[in-house]
C-alpha cells in the first residue's frame, strides 16, 4: 500500500489530468458535431448529437449509429491518457454496442491516429481534423 500523503497526491494529480483529457474530448466532440450538422456541409444525412456530461457523442448515417465514448486510462503508472472507442449500436434481436474501433490521445490532443498524407499524428484539438476522425469512423462503420 501507498502511505497516505503519496496516494493523495496521486489521486489529485490523476483528477486534474482526467479533468484536462476530458475537456480535450468535449473540444474534440464539440468540433465533430458542429461541423457534421451544419447546414453547409456537403454531406447531407448525418446526424450528431453530444452528450458531453455522460462523455461521448452520437452520430447517425446510413442507418448506423455510431458512439464516441471517452475514457482515460493509465499509461503508466500515476499518467493518464484520454481514450476513445467508437461502438456501433445494434438493436436486433437485443440493444448491443460492438467496438469498431479507436484512438488514445495525450493532454496537448495528439493522437495515435496518422494522416495517411502527411504521416504525422493527428491532433482532436481542431475543427478539420476532428471532422477527419469523426468521418473515419463513420465510414468504417459502413462495412459492419
């Protein structure tokens, strides 16, 4: 066991840097949602819609519903990195939600995720990079 005064001081450094991942996803979520909505996107029929207090987002196309749920989980012992799985929903025979797939990110919005153009990582702090990732999966969900 940990002696008291280092299990606080873990404990309050891994609420803030939880803290800070999540408001990284809510920028990230907050950035998807704006643009897949808006009325001059040029693809029609995508629905978003962000449930930031329960920490994930929704999205609809082409009769798929997709979740994007944020996590953090430990990277290495007292570090936290953001995490986020995409389900798709089913709903026969029974409401499931099957992973198709996701990425980690660090507090500064660097992903694991790499810009086939560019090769470098691609970082959710943006409009034009989240929208990329939001469409990613949204396009890999139509082979499920």
């Amino acid at each position: 066991m940990l002696k008291w005064n280092a299990l606080h001081d873990i404990l309050e450094k891994t609420s803030i840097r939880h803290r800070q991942l999540a408001s990284r996803f809510d920028v990230f979520a907050k950035f998807a949602c704006d643009q897949l909505t808006a009325k001059s996107f040029h693809i029609k029929g995508i629905t978003a819609e962000l449930h930031g207090e329960q920490g994930f987002f929704t999205t609809t196309f082409a009769g798929r519903v997709l979740d994007f749920v944020f996590s953090s989980t430990s990277d290495s012992p007292g570090s936290l990195i953001g995490t986020v799985k995409c389900y798709i929903k089913r709903d026969v025979p029974q409401l499931i939600n099957i992973e198709l797939g996701g990425f980690t990110f660090n507090g500064s919005g660097q992903t694991n995720l790499i810009d086939p153009e560019n090769n470098d990582p691609i970082y959710i702090d943006s409009d034009i990079p989240s929208l990329y990732v939001a469409l990613h999966f949204i396009h890999e969900s139509l082979t499920h």
